[in-house]
C-alpha cells in the first residue's frame, strides 16, 4: 500500500529524484548488512573490501545502525547506505551518520521526499503497477523488489519489465548463488540484494575472513552470468 502523509503530493520529473549511483551496482550485488554491535562495523567494511564488495546496506533494523553507517563509511572506497528505513526521521538519522543511498522496502512518499531533500539517493520498494507508477511520478527508475521470493522471483520482474521498460528493479528476498543467475540474466535487474555473504553468526563470531571468502564467492558468480 502506498502512504501518503500531509499535504505533500508526489512531483513528475526525473529531475526531482537522485537517481542511486552505477557504483553501488558496480559488483551487480548489495549485501544486506544487520549489525547488532556497531564495534563489527569496521572490520566487516574491510572484510568486504577484501572481498572485492565494496558496498554496503546497513539495515535499520537494530540499534546498532546509525553507529555502524557512522564507522564504516570511513573507510576509503566503502559505499555505505542505509536500509530498511520506515521514516524520514530515519532518513535524517542515516544521512547524518554519513549514508549515501537509502533502501525502504516499501513505497511511502514521504521518506522518498526526505531523501531527495536530503540531496541522497533513494531506493524504495515496488512490486505492483501502480506502486511502480508512483515511483516514476517520483522520478526515480530503479526500486527494490521486495520480497523477490514471494513476489513472483524472476518470472514477475521480467512481466513487469515489459510496461515499464524505463523501470529498474533490484531483488532482494530469497536471493541466493542458487537463483543469482535467474535475475541477474535480465536486463532490468542492475544489482540484486543478499545476507548470504555477510552472515550474523560469523559477523557475531567475528568471522571476518569468512566473510571475505563469501563476498569473493559471490562476486565471482556474480561476474559469471550474462545479460
């Protein structure tokens, strides 16, 4: 369901959305990234860049997000963003611990605007027409397809790639090296999105060269397939 709130309705324009940056699709992955200990932040963002995955998603998803964004986006050549962001006062939040993009996992208009307020790029998520409508009347052209898995996986993406052929649309939700091939052969899908290669348990275990290990793994496959 799409929520507006106020008075503020959605602008047309292309010029009204920042679109999210080819680099954070560089390695055609986004690790989705849950911390529950900002003092894991550092080593993991050297762990992925080890494992030549030099993006991250933090998800607000514990308390230990703004803290983590904070520490790894000083390391040099990390792109760090910010997901599973419900509210504009978690935009802020993100934006001033020192995100660049932000991931919603759903459609609400008004923490669309407070990202492009914040001059930042947004990635929200849109699985129907009319959410995917509203995105556009948003300016933007790339959303996440949230869950994949539930939603219609590939098969869904490529149907709706057909009336939105301006449209951009990055997995995330059962993604796995078992179905990577599956999204990643479509043209419309720049980048899908996994916790596969950055595990809480070894994140917790301070498992870091493991990490690295599955982050090489999956670039590696990543890499492999075709349009």
């Amino acid at each position: 369901m799409l929520h507006v709130f106020g008075n503020r309705l959605p602008s047309v324009g292309r010029d009204n959305g920042v679109i999210v940056s080819d680099e954070v699709f560089a390695s055609r992955i986004v690790p989705v990234v849950v911390l529950h200990d900002a003092k894991d932040a550092e080593p993991l963002g050297r762990a992925l860049l080890a494992g030549n995955l030099p993006v991250a998603e933090v998800t607000f998803r514990t308390a230990a997000a703004a803290d983590s964004i904070r520490a790894m986006s000083q390391l040099d050549g990390l792109i760090v963003g910010a997901g599973t962001v419900l509210t504009p006062e978690q935009v802020d939040e993100a934006v001033s611990a020192g995100a660049t993009f932000i991931v919603s996992p759903g459609l609400r208009v008004d923490v669309v605007h407070a990202a492009q307020d914040a001059g930042i790029a947004v990635l929200p998520g849109a699985v129907t027409p009319s959410e995917i409508m509203a995105a556009q009347a948003l300016g933007l052209d790339t959303v996440k397809f949230f869950p994949a898995n539930v939603y219609g996986g590939a098969s869904a993406i490529k149907a709706l790639s057909a009336p939105f052929g301006g449209m951009r649309f990055v997995p995330t939700g059962g993604v796995s090296t078992t179905n990577l091939a599956d999204y990643l052969s479509l043209g419309c899908v720049p980048a899908v999105g996994g916790s596969w290669m950055v595990p809480v348990d070894a994140i917790r275990e301070g498992a870091f060269d493991k990490v690295t290990e599955l982050c090489a793994t999956a670039v590696a496959a990543a890499a492999g397939v075709g349009k």
